[in-house]
C-alpha cells in the first residue's frame, strides 16, 4: 500500500472509548465530531484482504482496500464492480402473487382493456406510474393515470379518485409506491374492478383483499428482496408481465419490447428513495445510469439539461439533481407534473414542464429556507432542555417542505425529529426523519396505537403523522420516553474515514479509482479521504447567492494544488475556518471526485468536515 493511503504514527490515537483508532487525532473537528478509521481495529487484516483482492482481481491497491472496507469477498469482486441483471436478477416470481399479478395484466393486455393507475406523488410514485403506463399503452392498452394531491388529498388511495377512474371504464386499477394499508378503500373498489397492489412498504396489518399484493416487504413474501424501491418491483413484473405474453403468442406478430430501456427510471426511484445500493440495486442503478446518459427520454432529457448535468450521470445526478425536481410538483405544486413530464414525448413541451418543475423547485427552496431559520431555533431549544425527540410545529409552513426541513435538522443536532404544519382545522400534519439505531417509524406506530396520533407510519428512518395540535406536547412526552436513548447521543455523528491520502496524491487518477465503487449512496458509501496538513491558497465566494466557497489548496511541501468546494457556506461552520489566512494547518475530510468540462478531466475535493492540525 502505496504510503500515502496508510495511517501514519500520529493518526493512531485512540477515541473516546479507549478503543476505536482516530484518524489523525481529530478527536473533536470544528463541527464537533471525532474522525474513526472505517477499519476500526481490523485495520492490519483489511489491508491484507485489500491487497488479495487487488492481486487477484488486477486492481489498484487502493480499490482492493475500499473493496475490503465494505467486506466485499473476492468471490464477488466481479459483479459489484461491473454488476448485471444477468448474474444478479432472480426470477420475478420468487415474488409471492407476482404470476397471479402478470397474469392478470396479460389478460388486460390481451382484452384491449382500459386500466387506471394510481401512483404517489414522490419520484419514486411517479417513475413506477411512467413505467407501468408506457409498457401498458405501447401494447394498446387504454391507460388512466392519478397521481394525489398532498394537500387536499394526502397520501395513498382515496376513493374519489379511484372512482373517477373507474367510471371512466378503468376495469382493472393498479396502485404504485402504495396500497398496502389502504384496506378499506380497496376492498371497496374491488366490488367495481379488479386491484393489484405494486408497493414496497412495510406491511403493519392485513392485507387488502384483491386480485394481487405484490411487495417483498409483505411477511409471507420468502423473496429476500427487501430492498426493492417500488419501481423495481414494477419493472421486475413488467418482466414477469412480458414473459405472461410471450408464452401467449402475443408477441408473434408485435415487437417484444426492450425493457433495459426502462432502468433509467428504476435507477432514478432507486436513489432518490434511499434505497440500499448493493446487490441487485447496483445492478438497476449501474445499468440505469448509462440508460439515462443517452438522453433518450424526451422528459427526462429536457430536465437533465435544465439541471445543468454533464455526463458522466452519477447517483449524485438523481439524488440532487433530478430528484427534488420532480418531487417539487408533489411538494408546493401540481403532483401531477413529474409523471407528465416523464410521459412526454414532445421536446418543446417536455423542455416547458423541465423549466416549470425547475421554477417550483427554486419556489421550494425558498418555502423551505423561510421555514428552517424559525426551525431551527425551536430544535435548538428543544436540545438543551433534553428531550430524546425533538418534535416541531408552525403555523405557516407548508406541509409539502416539513419532511425536507426535519432532514435538516436531524443532520444538525443527530436527533430524530418530528416537524408539522398546523392546518386551519386546528390538526397538525407533518413527516418525521430519524437517526441510525433509532425505530421513529415503530415509536409512530406505537403512538398511533396509544391513541396519540390520528394517522401516523412509516419505518425505522422516516415516518408521516397527523394529529390533534393540541396533543404535541402529550406526543413529545410519549417519543422521549420510547426513544429515550436518543437523549445520550452526540450532537454530531463522527466521520468514518476510508484513507489518508496527502494533496499531492489526490490527483484525477485516484478520483477515478475510487469511482470504479460507484454507484454510490445507502449501504455504499463513498469514500470519505482525509487530507492532512493542508494550506488554503485562495478561497472565494461563488454562485448568485455567494453560498458556495471555491478554494485552492496545497499540502505543506507545495507541490501540486487540488481544487475545493464547500456548498452552503453561508450557513456553514467550515467556511470561516477555511477563509482565514492567518489559519493553522487543518485537516479535511471530503470526497475526491473526477470532473470533466470541455473536454478537460481535474480532481476536486468536496470538503465534509475541517480539523486545526495539532
């Protein structure tokens, strides 16, 4: 291992507990956080993994170790570094009530029947309704579309709507990203038509009854696959759906439709709904993204080019680019405007819904920033009277935005929180964002069922409520005692950092080794260097806003320099630390990225956390 990726003798100090190896000494970095090797004490022995696997794999030492790091055995080395459908995709009827679901979506194919959709209003929603409803129409089907209004409808199935639907002729109605609780109005719409559920939620009760649940997360299912967005589980039964036909002979005067064309949007719903990037996930978002890079989705192209994103696409691309986008309709808007823009099949309209969904993303943004300043006083106040959960409402926020702002300042204060919007009705509806190692989803169950809350679920990350406002304080109570241990928790997570790499080191061909672990999010981090010793040489403020720091930096040798960013620097610690010039050394913790811009290839390094070097 080349030296400027192993720990020195000064970045083995021990932390807090007497035990975990600290990375360069940062027991308490100026956000507050300790920085711990990934290795933990098993650092000798993944350095000896990394180099058998860099061996036998004839890989850089360096991709050996991150491979290590992520307990990645040789045996499969292969397929996460190029995953496929091929090796990873089981068969989708491993899946209970997948044959019974694709067999009843032949049939409607079969019939020329008219079919109505019901998707959520989030991307993940929108992609499985654009999947389903494209696959659908291109074998002749009549298609009905319905994606619900978070204000005046809320979420999951209504009955209005799915009546409107099937006085329209809808003989078969399937809902997407939902259904699985909706019991009652289901059962209510099977006395019309017939309902399949394509849904990927935890189950907390009976099933509906219909013609078909189809969701690997429903406990008979013996799929594994539980880490499946639901357009995964839409694209793997229009596969299951496909093979229906062709054993019917549908296909013997029709073009088989190429469904790999489809992983762009499974790769799109499977970012930006956090789902674990390992496995099978891999294979949909690797092969997704090089879908989604020929721009050959009318909608999604116009939109892609309105965010300003460059090829090579990233999970980056869909988490911040595409995502908040299209989830900007559902949020303050039309919910409608995602899946129309993913249906569209006209440039000039699509490039008007891209521009629109642009705007009311930038409305947004300033809905939020209105409501997170006030927020985050309320949280600040909360943690120092200390309360386990943190449990905030406003008169005037908007409910579409409260799940982005408690994601805010569960990432400031390292606490699950729960933020609402108070309606005129006197209730309070809103969304709830937890911590590692702590259920909010089953402590909002729990409420519920306490008779706290008069409509509350999700799962162990995140949740939605509504309730009485005049109950908050009776809900706090009952959280802090549930989540009790979130009391003892710091007020920033520590860092986990992969490799200590000096500014010299940190070159494009580094960047691009580290890449080839790519995609990266939930369950695959990425790879999280420390630069130690560095010097800031210039630093300035960029962008309409002036929020986001640019700065050159150089090790204490000089040498080679390394471009940096910081985002949000107006709200962020870092930024007077690194525009100081009479500063000390610092240590940084970041991400070292490749970043190509006409036609030229350089390395910047996004700074996560700064260190005074002792």
């Amino acid at each position: 291992m080349p030296a400027d990726l192993l720990p020195s003798p000064s970045a083995t100090h021990v932390g807090e507990d007497g035990q975990t190896p600290v990375v360069l000494g940062v027991t308490c970095s100026v956000t507050g956080r300790q920085w711990h090797w990934r290795a933990g004490s098993q650092a000798s022995q993944t350095d000896r993994m990394g180099m058998a696997i860099a061996q036998q794999a004839d890989l850089p030492e360096i991709v050996g170790r991150m491979l290590a790091l992520r307990g990645v055995p040789p045996e499969q080395v292969a397929t996460y570094l190029s995953p496929t459908l091929r090796a990873l995709m089981p068969n989708p009827s491993v899946m209970v009530e997948m044959e019974t679901a694709a067999g009843r979506l032949a049939t409607a194919i079969r019939n020329g029947e008219t079919v109505g959709l019901f998707g959520d209003y989030d991307v993940d929603g929108a992609c499985s309704t654009a999947l389903l409803a494209t696959f659908l129409q291109e074998q002749g089907c009549t298609v009905l579309t319905h994606i619900p209004d978070r204000m005046t409808e809320g979420y999951g199935p209504n009955t209005p709507a799915i009546a409107a639907m099937q006085d329209n002729g809808a003989s078969l109605i399937i809902c997407l990203d939902c259904g699985t609780a909706a019991v009652e109005v289901l059962e209510h719409a099977s006395l019309r038509s017939d309902v399949i559920i394509l849904d990927h939620h935890q189950v907390q009760g009976p099933l509906p009854q219909v013609v078909a649940t189809v969701n690997p997360n429903r406990p008979d299912c013996p799929s594994r696959l539980h880490g499946l967005c639901a357009a995964a589980v839409t694209f793997m039964t229009l596969v299951a759906t496909r093979r229906a036909l062709d054993e019917a002979g549908w296909f013997a005067s029709r073009p088989k439709p190429d469904l790999m064309e489809c992983l762009d949007l499974v790769a799109l719903a499977t970012v930006c709904d956090v789902m674990p990037l390992s496995g099978l996930n891999r294979a949909f978002v690797t092969q997704g993204l090089t879908i989604m890079a020929r721009r050959q989705r009318v909608g999604l192209a116009a939109l892609l080019e309105v965010a300003g994103a460059r090829n090579p696409l990233s999970a980056f691309t869909c988490g911040f680019g595409v995502g908040p986008r299209i989830n900007a309709g559902g949020r303050i808007a039309d919910s409608g405007l995602g899946l129309r823009l993913l249906l569209c099949t006209n440039p000039a309209e699509a490039r008007v819904l891209a521009e629109r969904l642009n705007s009311v993303n930038h409305s947004r943004q300033g809905v939020e920033s209105g409501i997170l300043d006030r927020a985050m006083e309320l949280a600040a106040a909360q943690r120092a009277q200390g309360h386990a959960v943190l449990v905030l409402s406003g008169r005037d926020w908007h409910p579409g935005v409260v799940g982005i702002v408690a994601g805010r300042i569960k990432e400031k204060f390292n606490r699950p929180v729960l933020v609402g919007a108070e309606l005129d009705d006197g209730s309070v509806k809103g969304s709830a964002r937890s911590v590692p190692g702590q259920d909010l989803g089953g402590a909002i169950i729990a409420a519920r069922q306490a008779g706290l809350l008069s409509t509350g679920g999700g799962h162990a990350m995140a949740a939605g409520f509504g309730l009485p406002a005049t109950g908050l304080a009776a809900l706090q109570e009952f959280l802090d005692r549930h989540l009790a241990t979130a009391a003892n928790l710091p007020d920033a997570v520590d860092l986990t950092i992969d490799a200590v790499v000096n500014v010299a080191a940190a070159d494009v061909a580094l960047a691009e080794d580290m890449n080839r672990l790519a995609p990266f999010g939930t369950g695959n981090d990425e790879p999280l260097i420390a630069l130690p010793r560095v010097r800031v040489a210039y630093a300035e403020r960029i962008g309409s806003e002036r929020n986001t720091l640019r700065l050159t930096l150089e090790g204490e040798g000089r040498g080679p320099r390394l471009k940096a960013l910081v985002f949000r620097a107006n709200e962020s610690p870092l930024a007077p630390v690194l525009e100081d010039r009479d500063a000390p050394p610092l240590h940084l913790a970041g991400w070292l990225r490749a970043e190509s811009w006409n036609g030229r290839t350089s390395a910047t390094f996004f700074i996560r956390d700064v260190a005074i070097a002792q």
